[in-house]
C-alpha cells in the first residue's frame, strides 16, 4: 500500500515538472518546435487522464480500489484539474504568441508599405533629376555646338586683321628706315607677335577644353615637322643673339603629326621667350621604342616649387625680371601642352633649375615600320637662294591680305600676282610666260571656293605641279589632312614674315632640286 502511494507521488511531481519545462517551450522555443511540443502536450494530458486507472487496475489485487484513491493527492480529480490547468497555460500561452505574431506581422506589413512608398518617392525623384539632367546635357550640346562655331568663325575672321598687320609689319621693317625709327618698328613687331600668340593660345586653349579636338593616329617621319620648326623658329633666335639647333632625326613615329607640331612648337617657343641669352637645342634620342625630343634652353630657369604649377592656365615665373615680362605673354603655352599631352597620352618630363636654364622632353611611340623617306624635312632657310624674280600667284578675298602680301613679297624682290578668286588668278597667269614659281592661297575664298581646289585647278591648267602654300585660320585636323593629301604647305593665320620667308625660300630650293 505504501509502494502504490509513493509511485502515485512520484507521477505527480514528474508530470508537474513536464508541465513546466513543457510552458517554458510553448513560451520560448522556436515556431516551428512550440506546435510539436503542443501536440506532445496534448498527449501527455491524455495519458496522465488514463494512466490513474491503469496504475489502479495493477495495484487492485494488492490493495484494493480503495487503497488507491487516498486524501494525499492521488485523487482522480487532483489530476484532472492538474491536467486542464496545464493545458490552459499552454493554450493561453500560444494564444498569446500567435497574437504576438499577428502583430509583428501587420508591423511588418505596414513597414513594408511604408518603405515601398518611400522607393517609390526615390524613384521619382531619381527619375526628374535625370529628366533634368538631360536637359543640362542637352543644353551643353547645344552650348558646344555653339561655341564650336564660334570658334570655327574666330578663327578665320578674327586672324584675318592680325595677319595683315604682320604682313604689312613685315614689309615695313624691309624699308630703309631711319635710324630712329627702326627700333620703333621692331618694339612694334615684337608687340604683334605676343598678340598673335596670346590670340592662338586662347583659341587653340579655347578649342580643348570644349573636346573638339580629336587625335589622327598616323605614322610620319618626325623629320618633317622639325624641318618647319627649323624654318620658323631660326630668324626669330638670331633676331634675339640666341643659338637655335635642331638635331633632326630620320625615324618614324606614330601620333597625330599637327598635334605633336604643335607641342613642340609652345615648348620652342617657351624656350626662346624665356632665354635671354646662350642657346636653345632640340635633341632626339631613341630608347625602347620611343623617340625621346628634349628642348634644353639656358633660361632662367624653374624653381622646384613652381614647376608643381607650371603647367596651369596664366601661370608665369614669379622671379621673372621685368623685361622678360614685358615680352612674355599670357602663360597658356604650357598648359595648352599639358592638355595635348594627354589627349595623344604621352609622358612629359621637367628638369630645371633657376639660373641654369629648363629642359622638356616628350616620348613618341615608334612605328613598326621604319622605312625612311626620301623628304627629310631638314630647314634650308639658311640657303642662299632668294626670291629674286620669283613669280608668286596670291589669291585671297581680302582685299587688304593682298596689298599687305604684295608690299612684303616685294620688298624680297619677287615679282607678284594677286587675285581675289580662282578665275582671276587664271586669267592674269595666262597672261605672263612664265609659269608660276609659287602659289599663296587662303583657303576659304568667295563664291563658295576653298584654296585646295583652286590651286588643283591651277596645277592642271598649267601641267605643272607649283609648289603651294594654303593659309588659313581653320586649324581642324581634317583640313591638315586634306592639305597633306594635295600636298600643300599648311600654314596658320597669322603669320609670321620671317616663317613666310623661310618657307617660301624652302620651296624654291626643294623645286630647283
């Protein structure tokens, strides 16, 4: 009897104790584990409403049923209260969570739609300020488009004044002036050419940053653009007492020819401007296929702070004297290099010192092929033919070009025919003997004539291949290549008379070869 007793206590506290760890899962155990424990639940109440009776009927032959149900809590009623209570806690505790659940889930709902309204709301935003954004694109298009023009319209009309006043500069200063008066006329030309540079460099700067510039690849020997450097830069370095070199080299390159012109051209230029005496050299040196060219000069020099910002727009030396300032100009030169530099992308490299003098050196690739041409672009200006008696055809549809262009032409003794259209050129050359020796032109002329075909015209007319120079103030590398097609002498406004002179006096002596 004792023995039935204590095993009906001992189930009791057992089945109090699952109970408790039973609502201690419902309450915090996962989903998913909270519905198999409740199952597990529902059959543990049911085996506990049973088992009193099971335990009853094995203990009925010892003791008796009496003996079973006892006043210490072996009471069939005991369990069954025991039992419903558990699963209450069990059911209010699921119920509790399911809400708990619910909650977070229209929470979660609610957020759901909140942030779906908020992407929303980006995205429109996101999609006016594109709307806007083409817009601005667009209206910087239109805003190229419009300085493209522009410039196109700058840079013939506006060159035309500046390159008749250095032509009729230049045949002035080949009059016998007085003595007093020559240095007036000097000081005059040496404003000019500051203007013209300070005129080019804003366009070509101007030109640049509106992205109009494209590069040509093309393979060429670079011993014809040092020839026309040789010819240009070699009367204004003995103008100023300078020494001027260049030590040509016979290789080929591969890079945009008028690009890589005018690179050197800036640096050369740069070069003389700021050496107010010794020399300036231009050598080449070949490396791992590359063409290195350095332009030494024996200047002023840089300090290593300032060469941190050489390359900036208006940026000029702050230790420059006052002379070398009033000839110097806007401080563009550099910096238009820079941007060339890095739209062909090749390396430039700066050595200097102050009072020792600078030295710039640009890499050009190599080309595959190294066939060396027989046009080696070497200068002959420092030849002693002139153009003595030369017959020289000018066409241009400015009537002051060509009275400047005849005052200066003359004043080196050549004999000269000027003309305002192709027509014209005709008919005054069918009526000399001679076939002409040169040919001048503009390229954009009146009636809708451009210089290339009129000197095709001229050249067939005559049967005779007249060396030529086209002048123009349109410096698009389309123009350069049909130049080169026809195989003309480029030249941009404004001129130079000494860059004039040399290469008409280059021609001659290429023809008399």
């Amino acid at each position: 009897m004792n023995n039935n007793a204590g095993l009906f206590s001992i189930q009791g506290r057992n089945f109090a104790q699952d109970c408790i760890l039973r609502t201690y899962f419902i309450l915090f155990a996962p989903h998913a584990l909270k519905m198999s424990i409740f199952r597990n639940c529902l059959l543990t109440v049911f085996a506990i409403l049973v088992s009193p009776w099971q335990v009853a009927r094995a203990a009925a032959p010892v003791a008796g049923l009496a003996g079973f149900i006892s006043p210490h809590g072996q009471d069939i009623w005991f369990w069954l209260t025991l039992a419903l209570l558990a699963l209450a806690i069990i059911t209010a505790a699921y119920t509790w969570h399911v809400r708990a659940l619910k909650r977070q889930k229209r929470a979660l709902e609610t957020e759901i739609r909140l942030r779906t309204t908020e992407i929303q709301a980006q995205k429109e935003e996101l999609e006016k300020i594109n709307q806007a954004l083409l817009k601005v694109n667009k209206r910087q298009e239109a805003q190229q488009s419009e300085l493209t023009r522009f410039l196109a319209v700058a840079s013939h009309d506006l060159r035309q004044p500046m390159h008749a006043l250095n032509l009729y500069l230049g045949a002035l200063f080949n009059f016998e002036l007085p003595a007093a008066v020559r240095p007036v006329v000097n000081n005059l030309r040496n404003c000019a050419r500051t203007m013209d540079d300070m005129f080019a460099n804003l366009l070509d700067l101007s030109r640049l940053d509106a992205q109009i510039v494209e590069p040509q690849l093309q393979e060429f020997a670079i011993a014809e653009v040092l020839g026309k450097l040789d010819v240009e830069f070699t009367p204004q370095a003995i103008a100023k007492g300078l020494h001027f070199e260049i030590h040509h080299s016979m290789v080929i390159v591969n890079s945009d020819v008028d690009l890589v012109e005018q690179i050197l051209r800036n640096l050369i230029a740069n070069a003389l401007r700021y050496t107010p005496d010794g020399q300036v050299v231009v050598r080449c040196m070949e490396f791992d296929q590359q063409l290195q060219i350095a332009v030494e000069d024996t200047g002023i020099g840089i300090s290593k702070h300032d060469q941190e910002t050489i390359f900036e727009e208006f940026f000029q030396v702050e230790s420059a004297s006052e002379s070398r300032r009033s000839t110097a100009g806007m401080g563009l030169g550099l910096a238009i290099v820079q941007r060339l530099v890095r739209l062909l992308h090749i390396p430039i490299k700066l050595q200097s010192q102050p009072g020792q003098g600078s030295t710039f050196a640009i890499s050009l690739p190599l080309a595959a092929s190294q066939e060396v041409t027989d046009k080696h672009g070497r200068s002959k200006a420092s030849n002693s033919a002139s153009l003595l008696q030369a017959l020289i055809v000018v066409i241009d549809d400015d009537e002051s070009i060509l009275t400047a262009m005849r005052a200066l032409l003359e004043r080196w003794d050549a004999r000269v025919i000027t003309a305002t259209t192709g027509a014209d050129a005709l008919a005054l050359c069918s009526e000399e003997i001679k076939i002409p020796d040169l040919l001048i032109c503009d390229y954009r002329l009146k009636l809708n004539e451009n210089g290339i075909n009129v000197i095709a015209n001229l050249r067939e007319e005559f049967n005779h291949h007249i060396p030529a120079i086209l002048i123009t103030g349109d410096a698009s590398p389309q123009l350069s290549g049909d130049a080169k097609a026809a195989k003309l002498i480029l030249m941009h406004k404004p001129i130079q008379a000494e860059s004039l002179h040399g290469t008409l006096t280059q021609l001659l002596n290429e023809a008399k070869e």
